[in-house]
C-alpha cells in the first residue's frame, strides 16, 4: 500500500498523467487530514479511489510502476555501491549509493536504458552534469562525477536527506510567509550564484527545490539548464517550449531564443505563489490551457487568496509573475534585496505597485485617485445588506458640520480677544 515519499509520488504521477486534477487531489488530501482527526488514516492514493476519483485498475499500475532504467544497475558502477531507488522522473531514476572510495552516502542519477539511444536525451543528462559541476553554492546540490558504465550512463552527486517543496504542496501544505520567504531567499541565493555564471536553470519549480532537516534549500536538477552563451543550443530549441507547465515563463512558451535569467524568476514566483496561496498562479485541464493562461490571464493576487500576507509580499509575487519580463525584477540581486528587507519588516526597494498610463492620464484631466471599489472574491466577502450600507451623502454632510464648528470657535475666540 502506498504511504508517504511513496503515495506523493503517485499524487505526483495521478497529476502528470492528467487521472486526476490538481483540485480532485486537495480534495482527497482534505479527507485525510479529517480521517486521521478521527484516527482513521488512509493513503491519499486509496482516498482518491474511495472519492471516484481514480479508479482501483489505475492505481494498481501506478502502484506497480518501476524504474525503467534496463535493469537494477547494483555493481554495475565501478566505485559505487547501490543502496536503493529513492525517487524517479521522467528522464532518469535516482538511487541511494554509497562511495566506496571515501564512504560517503552520494545519489546516483541513472538514465533509463531506453533514453539511452537518444542522442539529444544523452547530451541533455551529460550537460547537466557539466552545468552542476560548475556551480559550487551551499544552496545547490553538488555535483561529483558523470560517466558511462556497463551501458549506463549516470550523474553522481550529493546525497539530500529531506524533502522537496512539491512534496509538502501535495500534501496541501500552505507556507506561512516568513518560512516561505526564507526558502525562497536560498533558492534566490542560488540562482544569482548561476546567474553570474552564465547558467539559465529554466526549470525552477517545487519539485527541483530540495530541504534538508534542518530546512536548508538547496537548488536541483540542472537537466534543462544552458548556458547564456550558448547561442547555438539557443537556435536549436528556438520555438519550442522547455519548463512546466505550471511554472514556466511567457517567454519559454513561446520559444524565444533570447531567455535571460528574469525567466528563472518569473518560475521562482510561480513557485512562491504555491507555496503561500496553496494553489498553482494558473490552472486548466491541460497542459497547453494551463501555458495559454500564462500569456494571458489574468493573475489573481495572492494576497486575495490568503489575506495573511503583507502589502511587501504580494507586490513581490506580482512583480516576479509580469508577463512581460521588463516589468519583472531586472536580476536575482534585485529580487535579493527586497526579500531581505521582508525578512527585516521592512518594505521592498524595487517591488511597487504598478502606475499605469491610465493613472497619468487621470491626474492630468484633474480626477480624483480614489480607485473604485472592487469586490474581493466571495470566499472572503460577505456582502453587506443594502439597509445597512451608508448613503454617500452622509460623509459630505458630516464634513459640512465639522468645518462650520471649527468657524465658530475661531469666532469666538477673535471676539473675546477683541473684549
């Protein structure tokens, strides 16, 4: 039966598969929490079952899914004593080994045997070995060799004993804002060490930001990272779209070719957005409806769906989600600074809310700035009954009354000056 690291990722594959929506899991993930209140716990795996959700025939072959990677590589990797299969993607399988040489606990990320024989799949793992083994940043995971053994092709790298964000958002985890904020500051750490070497992640999202027990964050899976430079791979991918879905900029959409590092944190806000709200910026039965949203929905403030957090906060979020990258923070430094300052209680230096042209143009035909009233959404709101709303001529006869006082006293106090 599945539980635990094991039931996230069959959320995770439920998900993918596109078996059961994003809602469908909170829902589930809501049911646990009630059934285990009353001492009942149950995967949420069989809860999606119990709800319709998901079918018995599913989640057995969810269940039975094993790594595809041509066979257990135990041995097979000279120096490396494989321990077991801690995690499992789309392109690679990752296992528990030990180094035999310095007795230390590594990861081993092997590319499954089928991926083998794709040249572009091969390139992209040795890259991102490449990219990792230029990076060196407590707040990245360490990369310390990539080869070929036997048929398998591996990447070795630091061994992280935690978690990853996208495992506690899917279990319906909702970050309080200065935990959010820390995590988000690592990760923001992270990427200007990148940045400033000339490495585009490009992949930034829940699942690639790993915490260890003690909640240090560390920055994984460089698999579709690039070098900025790199202007021939930057031709080579041009009109295609490399990210997530969820998570993934405007401009990766489209397939631009100029991706720049505001990219990364147009997906890092994505991702803090997540981790505040409990909800992705934008959802949709697909995967291209979720990327049309990206280019053009609009954005529901996070602070609309969780009032906890402050002004700072979500002009910050705001600021990190604009569609258009020269409206977003122009680097990680930038971006830095102002979630240190949040940190202090202090308010953004670069996040501020948006002036438009419509705003100039208001104040030069002389119209008041008092913005109109907008209806929060009905989750928050309680409409207040019509008999008890107050007439708007009420204020301005209020105002009346309590400058003719002030008159008054002025002449009273004239006349008995005069006496």
């Amino acid at each position: 039966m599945a539980d635990g690291l094991e039931d996230s990722q069959i959320c995770r594959l439920v998900v993918e598969r596109q078996l059961a929506t994003q809602e469908e899991i909170r829902t589930a993930h809501d049911q646990r929490k009630l059934l285990s209140f009353n001492g009942h716990a149950r995967p949420v795996s069989e809860i999606l079952v119990d709800l319709g959700f998901l079918t018995r025939t599913q989640l057995a072959r969810l269940q039975g899914i094993n790594d595809d990677s041509g066979g257990r590589p135990s041995q097979q990797i000279p120096g490396y004593q494989i321990l077991n299969k801690c995690g499992a993607g789309a392109m690679a399988v990752v296992y528990r080994a030990k180094q035999l040489s310095l007795n230390r606990t590594v990861a081993v990320k092997v590319l499954p045997k089928r991926l083998s024989k794709n040249a572009e799949f091969v390139e992209r793992f040795y890259r991102e070995g490449r990219a990792a083994a230029q990076l060196n940043h407590p707040n990245i995971v360490q990369a310390f060799d990539v080869g070929e053994a036997n048929g398998f092709h591996y990447f070795v790298m630091e061994f992280v004993e935690g978690c990853t964000v996208y495992d506690e958002v899917a279990e319906s985890k909702v970050y309080s804002e200065r935990e959010a904020v820390d995590i988000v500051t690592q990760v923001t750490r992270a990427l200007l060490h990148a940045h400033e070497r000339g490495f585009i992640h490009r992949d930034v999202k829940p699942k690639n930001v790993m915490l260890t027990k003690d909640r240090v964050a560390k920055l994984a899976d460089m698999g579709l990272a690039r070098e900025t430079t790199d202007h021939q791979a930057a031709l080579a991918e041009a009109g295609r779209a490399y990210g997530t879905p969820y998570y993934i900029a405007p401009e990766q959409i489209r397939g631009e070719v100029d991706i720049d590092p505001r990219a990364d944190l147009y997906s890092l806000g994505a991702m803090f957005y997540h981790m505040v709200t409990g909800r992705v910026p934008f959802e949709g039965p697909t995967p291209s409806a979720v990327m049309h949203k990206h280019l053009k929905a609009p954005l529901t403030p996070p602070d609309h769906l969780n009032t906890n957090l402050s002004s700072g906060c979500g002009v910050m979020i705001e600021m990190l989600l604009a569609k258009d990258r020269e409206d977003r923070y122009p680097g990680a430094r930038e971006l830095l600074t102002d979630l240190e300052r949040l940190a202090r209680g202090e308010a953004p230096e670069y996040a501020h809310p948006a002036v438009t042209g419509d705003v100039f143009a208001t104040l030069s035909a002389g119209k008041s700035l008092e913005p109109e009233p907008v209806e929060p959404p009905s989750r928050y709101w309680k409409r207040m009954p019509d008999e008890e709303k107050v007439p708007p001529t009420v204020p301005i006869i209020l105002g009346v009354v309590a400058g003719l006082s002030v008159l008054m006293n002025i002449i009273l106090v004239l006349m008995l000056a005069t006496r």
